[in-house]
C-alpha cells in the first residue's frame, strides 16, 4: 500500500498555501477507512486533518507536513511521480511525501489490532511547514495534542533518528548615512559600503559551542541600497539569517550585531530588528539518548534491522522545533533515505519507506 499511497500523494500538487487538495485526500483516506477524522482550519492554507486511535498506555502524536516548495529547475524526471527502480522521483516524494505515507500506513494498520496491543495515537497532517509552520502552531494552540507524550515526526532523515535541532532568528539590520554627491563620496556616509562591511564580517562574530547541536551560523539572505542620482546612498537594509544553539537568544544576538559594528568602527546609524512572522520564534530543542521513547526506539531498530539507528541533530529548523519546544514534549525525528529536496530529480528510496512503516508499526505496538 505504500508505494501505491506515495504515487497518489505526490500526484497532488501542494505547495505551500495550496495544500486543500491533498488535505481533502488524506481526510477521505482515512474516513473511508472508518477511521475518526476531524479537520482544523488554517486561515491562508490547506486543513490540517487530525485522526484519533484510542489504546492503551502513553499519547503519540504521529506528524507529517503536506505542503511542498514549488518547482524549480530542470526536471529529468516527472515531478507528479515517476517510479525508476527503486526510486521514486517527485516533487515532495522524500519531503516528505514519502514520510506522510509511511505514517499514513502504520496508523491504518495500528487500527486494525486491538484496542489493549496499541498505545493512544493522533494522526497529524499539517500545512505551511514550508513557510512558517501555521499549520502546526495552529494545532498546538487549539489543544487538541493536549496530554501527549511523544511526537513523532516523518521527515527525511536517511534513517537516522534525528535527536533535536538548532533554532533561527531571521535579523534585520537598517542603516542609515548621509547623502552627499557621489563626486565627492567623503562628504557623506555610504550606508550600502557600511553594511556591505558589516556583512562580510559576520563569520567572524565568535559562536557558542553546544555540545550536540554544535555552532550557530550567520548568513546574508538579502541585502539592499541604493542612490538617488548621482549621490552617495543613504539607505541600505539586509536580511539576515542566524541559526541558534541552546544558550543563544534574541538579546544575544542583536548585541553581537552591534558589537560588531561598533568594533569595525562603522559609521552612520544602524537599527537591528527581528524579522516580522506570523508564528513565534523556533527555538533549538534536544532529547536526551536515554529517554524511554529513544530506549524503546533503538530496541526496535536493533531487533529489526540488526544494529541501533545512527543518531543525528538538525542543523536547520522546521515543525519538530514547535513540538520539542513550546508543546514541550520529546520530539523524534525519523524518514525514508532520499535526495535532492528542494531541487530537481528529488526523489525517496521506495524499500525505505518500506522499512520505515515497518518501523514506525513495531515501534508504536512496544509501547504498549
């Protein structure tokens, strides 16, 4: 069922903001199924589809994003799907289609075993993860994962548990000089060359080291200015990216900033902002190895597959940091092998997702 449910999946086109159809079709997949199915409003999005298990012993939130990035570049294969071995190439297939699939199948095999051979399980499927996570702060702030104990996310992570991620600040810095004539550049202050400076100095701003997620990181997305006539510009304005560890927070941030430009003797005016989002801030979270879940998690692994999972940390954000950090609860992360998310030719290994519903299966009846 898992290939077949993988093809359909990727057939659906869903980039981020248009994600109503393929959240129709999870809604119908499940409710055909008897399944208890209900949808939560996302304003500017696909539904979020949430369907219930009731068993026995802890709360499992099982995850997954529906909405992809567009496409981009050049396509050799079929980016609705196309099967080549054991490849399945299309859009979203390994981000993360191909995860949705995989718990998509565990959840309807997990309902039919009794109610006493299975833990408490909701089933989540959710939008804009692409953007700026609506969909999962949205089921956050409606209750509805109240009383979970583990969340367990479908991402592709070449089947490695992912074990927590760094976070993200997304900097604005302004600037503003003074217009003079650009033959006689001395007169004024250049805020393009000021900024430009400020920029090409970041990657020397000395990082917090953390153990597990190691270093932050710094870099330019967007840099702007630009003169009125033949005149030394005034205004320059650049986005910036800033990648967190546990330790670092938005006061530390901005005074590293202005440390900077104060040490490279910077002249004219600077304002450093957060940049404007409609969902808070994502910040890095870790679980630790010898947690229950991650115990029982390696256990199953190593009886399936002869060795414990490799264990890995994010170096970027995504949905996972909503749920490790402000539902507050341990945050597993574990997905097909593929390549090539974002790009071109992306495509997920079809016996890995095989393995992976296995997985996902075995993992979820030990609980109990």
């Amino acid at each position: 069922m898992e290939v077949e449910l993988l093809r359909e999946l990727v057939s659906i086109e869903s980039p981020t903001g248009k994600e109503g159809k393929i959240s129709a079709f999870i809604r119908d997949f499940l409710t055909e199924r008897g399944l208890e199915v209900e949808t939560l409003s996302v304003r500017g999005f696909g539904d979020d589809v949430i369907a219930y298990l009731p068993g026995k012993g802890p709360t499992v939130v099982l995850n997954g994003h529906m909405d992809t990035v567009r496409a981009s570049g050049d396509w050799s294969k079929n980016p609705l799907g196309e099967l080549d071995g054991d490849r399945f190439y299309g859009l979203g297939s390994a981000d993360m289609k191909a995860g949705l699939a995989a718990l998509l199948c565990a959840f309807v095999e997990l309902g039919e075993l009794p109610r006493k051979r299975r833990p408490n399980v909701i089933f989540t499927a959710v939008s804009d993860e692409e953007g700026y996570s609506s969909g999962a702060w949205g089921l956050i702030q409606s209750g509805k994962l109240k009383g979970a104990d583990l969340v367990l996310v479908a991402e592709p992570t070449n089947e490695s548990l992912m074990l927590g991620a760094r976070g993200r600040f997304v900097v604005k810095v302004g600037v503003e000089g003074k217009k003079a004539h650009a033959a006689r550049p001395d007169l004024g202050i250049n805020a393009v060359e000021e900024l430009g400076r400020l920029v090409g100095n970041l990657r020397g701003i000395r990082l917090k080291r953390h153990g597990k997620l190691g270093r932050g990181s710094y870099c330019t997305l967007h840099i702007e200015g630009s003169a009125d006539g033949l005149s030394v510009p005034d205004e320059a304005m650049a986005i910036i990216d800033r990648h967190i560890v546990p330790g670092e927070d938005w006061e530390k941030v901005r005074d590293e900033v202005l440390a900077l430009w104060g040490r490279l003797g910077l002249r004219g005016n600077v304002e450093i902002s957060r940049f404007e989002r409609p969902t808070p801030e994502m910040l890095p979270y870790t679980v630790r190895k010898n947690n229950r879940f991650v115990n029982t998690f390696r256990s199953v692994h190593r009886a399936l597959f002869g060795e414990d999972p490799r264990i890995i940390y994010g170096r970027s954000v995504g949905d996972f940091n909503y749920f490790g950090t402000y539902l507050g609860k341990p945050t597993l992360v574990y997905g097909p092998i593929g390549a090539n998310w974002h790009s071109a030719d992306e495509w997920v290994s079809i016996s890995s997702v095989r393995r992976v519903k296995r997985l996902y299966l075995e993992f979820l009846r030990a609980l109990v």
